[in-house]
C-alpha cells in the first residue's frame, strides 16, 4: 500500500507523468485564435480511477511535458482537501500514471 507524507519536511517531494506508461506527449499550438494543447486523453477514459484522479490527471497532461511538480503546487491546484488529493495521487501512483521521486540537496 503506498502512502504519502505531505508534511511541511515533504517540500522534496515531487510527482511528474510517468514516461514508462507510453502516453504521448503534450503539443502546444499558437494560434491568432489563442492558445491550444492537445493531450493524451488516454487515462479520461480509465474506469479503474475515480473522476477525482481523471480531472488530476488532466491537468498534468495539460501542463508541458514531463514537468516535476511539488505536492504543495498541487494541493494549490485543487479545491479539495489535502486527504482528497493525496488519495488521487495515491490512485495516479498505483495505477502507474504518475512517477514520485524526492530530490535530495548534498
């Protein structure tokens, strides 16, 4: 079972699309019109998560790709609570679309 420290002492803490899973990569498109993105909607239609992950998921995909992203900057995303989107996240982990990792300073 994975579990996820969000403490204050979890600052190192990151999460970024996991690249091993094949979805493609988000494309950004420039246009008079606006600003598009075109993303893998792939995990959208995966009924082994909740909506809750899908939306989470989404909004990775959206960003450029294979960013890291601290799990502060993600609670700021959400209007959920920290124990709704860590249980996301924990989904996202199992279900091998997102990749966790701590960046240690020397």
């Amino acid at each position: 079972m994975i579990t996820i420290n969000y403490s204050l002492q979890s600052i190192n803490f990151f999460f970024r699309v996991n690249k091993n899973k094949g979805l493609r990569p988000t494309k950004f498109y420039h246009e008079k019109d606006g600003d598009f993105f075109d993303f893998d909607r792939t995990p959208l239609y995966d009924s082994s998560i909740s909506w809750g992950a899908q939306g989470l998921i989404g909004t990775f995909l959206s960003k450029p790709a294979y960013n890291i992203y601290s799990i502060h900057d993600i609670f700021l995303w959400s209007a959920d609570d920290r124990g709704t989107v860590v249980s996301y996240l924990i989904e996202l982990l199992e279900s091998g679309y997102l990749e966790d990792f701590r960046i240690y300073n020397n």
